[in-house]
C-alpha cells in the first residue's frame, strides 16, 4: 500500500480526452436507445443493406423514444427533442433498462413516508 | 440480447426461473464474499475508503435482507462471489467500454462483477458533491442480487444518479423487492421490550414515550413502529448501546411500573441487574448500598434461574417468569410467588386453538405498547395473548388464552442480522 501511494500517478490524472461524448444527434441517441435497452437489436440502428425498410426503421426509432420518455415523465412526442437528449446525458448506471419497471412495488408502508436520517 | 444473454450463462451462477418472467434471484446461500479488485483500485479516495464504504453498501443490504456479506481478501479469486473494481473506459477485460466523465458511471454483470468508471468524480458519504460512490455500490450491488432498474422514484434501482442529500437509505418498495427474491428476515429473540421514559414536552407536560428493542446474541435493534422497520444503521452490539448489563444473551428485562415504583431489571444467568434510564447506565448498587449484579433467587424469592424469559402485567402488577415448561406468577407488592403457581405454561395461558401453543422453552415474552397486548416469540413464531378487550368483544375467549401462532416477520419488518464484521461499522 505504501509503495502503491508514493507511486507516480500522473499517467491517471483525469484528462480532458476522457469526457464522455455528449449524446447530440441521431446517431448517438440511437446507440442510446439500442445500448440501454430501449430498442430491439443493433441492426434496427445501424444502417444495413437488409435493414427494414426505411419506413419501419423511422416507426421503430420514435417508437423506442417514446417509451423512453414515458418513463422519464417527458412528452412522450417520439420525437429527439432538447429535453430527450438531455435526459439521455444524465449520469447513468450502465445496466440495460431491459426488464421495464416490474410490477408495481409493495403498497407503501402505512403511516408517513420516513425521510432518511443521518445514520 | 447478446449481452444480457453473456450476463445470464454464468456457470454456476444461481438462476431460479422466476414465476411471473420478472427479477430472479441470483444467489442460493446466505453468506456471499466479496473483495475489491487489487489491482482496480480508484485513484481518488484511499484504498480504505473505497474498502469502508463497500463494507458500509453491503451492510445496508444485510440490513434488509436474510443475506450476509463477508470481505474475503485471501480466497481464490473465481470463488469470491462479487468482485468490484475500478477502471477507465476499456477495463478489467470487459467488453462495455466506459465513456469517460459522465454518462455511465458504473455497470454490473450478473456474474458477480462490478465495475466503477474512474473518470468520474465518486465521493464518499460526507461529500455533497461528485456522485456518491455508496449510493451507486448499493445499486449495483442490488443487480448482482438480481434487481433491475426501476423509475419508481425514491428507489435506489432508478437507472439515473439522483443527486440528494447524503444521506440515502433503502426505501420501503425497494426491501420488499429484494425480499421478494431472497425472503423476509427470521430468527428467533433473546428478549424484547418497549423501553418507557417519561418527557417534558415544549408545555412543560410530562409525555410518557416508549421505543420498541429487540435483542439477539450480542447486538440489538430499535424497532420504529411507526415506520414499521427497525432504525437505519441497526442492528449495533449491545456494548455500545447499554451500559453495564451484559453483552451478549441476556434471558430477560421486566419494567416494573405502578404508581409508587418504576423499576427496570436485565436477568442473565441467576443474577440480575437494574438499570437506571436517566442516566442510561447499570446501578452498581441499590438503595441500601448493595452491589449489582444480584442474585435472582435474593431478589425474587422463589424465582428459579437461569430463564427462559419474563414480562410485567402492569394490569395486575404480576411478574410472570419463564422456564421451560413452567410460568411463575410474582406478585411485586408481597414480594412473593402466587400460592397457585408455579403452573404449566399451557394451563396459565391455554391455546385457543388445541395444540397451537409453544408448549415450552419461551424465547422471550413482550408486552407491547403499539399493540396494547402481549406476545410470547419462539423461534420465528409469535402467539398473541389474549386482552380484557379481545374478551369484551367474544366472551367465550378464555382468560390469557393464546391465539394461533403466526410469523414474528408478518409483524414486525426487516429485523435482520449482519454479518459480526461489519457490526460495529
């Protein structure tokens, strides 16, 4: 441990470079969609020769959008609006949003909703 | 689909086909390792730091489930259950390369292994600022365990880091959501009470509160009725929340209370301890200068020890003390067991329904406030007493009489254990 502190880290600073890349056009929004879970699979994004046609790959891409902004309480246009976008570049865990929100939870509990205290 | 189909295969991983298509539980045992990756450590808080606070996310998972975690820094690595690291985008041979400074922060795999994207700025506890590297191991940690995302809001399985006061804890739909998957918490009691202590209130108002405790081996938990859970951060060692009673497997506490005595006894072997509530310590000596700890048969004539357990009915100011098959009635006024006992637990407080009793060998008996009635616990199971009022509204019902047994859990909720070395974190 001591000889891993008295180390040169210099090499691990945080450098600019590794700024994630903001997610801003359509492209990048559809490797959201396609990465979290929100669209079928990769082929439905990426153009390809035997992709549908254009028509099912535009129904499908707003499709997914809408239900990402569904359950992101945004207005669920189908559209890459500035507030979609924004929503995509919060921070986020890296697990797929696959299994859609499960049933609804547990009846909360009676009586008021505790607020967390300071342990 | 590929991914998650990767995330699914692990050999051996604990795959049980969950009944309605939803959340699967990932582990069958009860006790799972976990370690810090050496060679993935962070370079922004000490190796200890990253170490407390992992130690800290999984404890407050322990907290609300029958699993157990245990750091193990000497097994071989592929046996350790889950294994965390740090790492910047392509890491730790993982095929999902991180992004760099914001955007995903972390990931879990079903395999057990999470990763921590280093280019983001992960705080401890104390820090209002960066993203806090405790709330974003609880909720990986809670996908190791099987969960998914959820924008049910309050919950620690929202996929978004929501910035918020430090202070974070598991919400009510998010421990029914694991204990969907891993089961509630049982086990048996050493003893409970409600601790009574009187209050001035901003009037000036004497206010008479209690607050519920649940005791077990050598640590112990406030149960907060009106919340129905025990407080966040228990259970903790009885050591440090009590002051000269002993530390661990006390067999019974009775508040004797009436109008002229307000009394509060610890029973542990044949002796007995009073403990003083304002000064929320042991007495080390009674009125006439003798010293604490007594002997049970000196203080309690005819009373035999060690116990099973004991409770006051203030009702008819009588202790009633347990062992094995036996209940003793001791009339605190006379300082003396009733003529009629001691009696066969079955006779003084017969079953409602023939042979649903627990016969013997109580583990504790707890009159409770929240309630107004008591119970007698032995093992996971309770038997309600029967009260003036359950006999008011159906007379047939026989005096002390015990109504069928049911789960301790179906009442009172996450009273779980964790592992001895995370205890006193």
């Amino acid at each position: 441990e001591t000889l891993f502190h008295s180390r040169d880290h210099s090499d691990r600073e945080t450098s600019p470079l590794h700024q994630a890349k903001p997610i801003a056009d359509l492209h990048a929004a559809q490797r959201f969609l396609s990465r979290y879970g929100w669209s079928g699979s990769q082929g439905t994004w990426a153009p390809s020769p035997e992709g549908p046609p254009e028509a099912t790959k535009a129904t499908t891409l707003s499709e997914a959008v809408r239900r990402f902004q569904r359950v992101n309480a945004l207005p669920a246009s189908g559209e890459l609006d500035a507030a979609t976008l924004a929503a995509m570049n919060r921070p986020r865990c890296g697990v797929p949003d696959t299994r859609l929100p499960p049933p609804a939870g547990a009846p909360p509990p009676p009586g008021p909703v505790p607020r967390a205290t300071r342990r | 689909r590929r991914f998650l189909r990767m995330l699914l295969l692990r050999p051996g991983w604990q795959q049980e086909e969950p009944p309605d298509g939803g959340v699967a539980r990932a582990f069958s045992k009860k006790t799972l390792t976990w370690r810090l990756v050496g060679e993935a450590l962070s370079s922004q808080l000490s190796v200890e730091e990253q170490r407390h606070i992992f130690r800290l996310a999984f404890r407050m998972w322990s907290e609300v489930t029958p699993l157990d975690f245990r750091e193990d820094l000497t097994a071989p690595g592929p046996t350790v259950d889950i294994k965390l690291g740090f790492g910047r985008g392509r890491h730790l041979g993982c095929p999902r390369v991180f992004d760099g400074s914001g955007q995903e922060f972390a990931h879990a795999w079903r395999l057990g292994d999470i990763h921590f994207d280093d280019d983001e700025h992960f705080t401890p506890p104390t820090s209002d600022l960066g993203i806090s590297l405790l709330k974003v191991a609880v909720h990986e940690i809670g996908h190791v365990l099987g969960l998914p995302h959820t924008y049910r809001t309050g919950s620690i399985m929202q996929p978004n880091y929501i910035p918020q006061e430090p202070a974070f804890e598991l919400d009510w739909s998010d421990r029914k959501a694991i204990q969907r998957l891993y089961g509630s918490c049982e086990g048996s009691f050493d003893t409970a009470f409600d601790w009574i202590r009187k209050e001035r209130n901003q009037y000036g108002e004497v206010m008479v509160r209690f607050s519920t405790y649940f005791f077990r081996k050598s640590w112990y938990w406030l149960y907060e009725n009106r919340n129905n859970r025990t407080r966040y951060g228990d259970p903790i060692q009885i050591l440090i929340g009590w002051h000269g009673i002993p530390t661990q497997n006390i067999d019974a506490f009775v508040h004797i209370w009436t109008w002229r005595r307000d009394e509060r006894y610890f029973f542990k072997g044949n002796q007995y301890w009073r403990y003083d509530s304002d000064k929320d310590q042991a007495y080390t000596d009674d009125e006439q200068g003798k010293s604490y700890p007594k002997l049970i048969s000196e203080g309690f004539p005819g009373i035999p020890s060690p116990l099973d357990t004991a409770f006051y009915d203030r009702r008819q100011q009588l202790l009633y003390f347990f062992q094995g098959s036996l209940v003793f009635a001791f009339d605190v006024n006379r300082n003396q067991v009733l003529s009629s006992y001691p009696m066969k637990i079955t006779e003084a407080f017969p079953a409602i329904t023939p042979h649903n009793h627990p016969f013997r060998n109580i583990d504790s008996a707890y009159y409770s406030y929240t309630h107004n009635s008591a119970f007698f616990f032995k093992d996971n199971a309770y038997w309600r007493v029967v009260t003036d009022k359950d006999i008011q509204q159906n007379p047939g019902l026989p005096t002390n009489g015990l109504f069928p047994k049911k789960s301790i859990s179906e009442q009172w909720f996450d009273i779980c254990d964790v592992h001895i070395s995370t205890l006193n974190m």
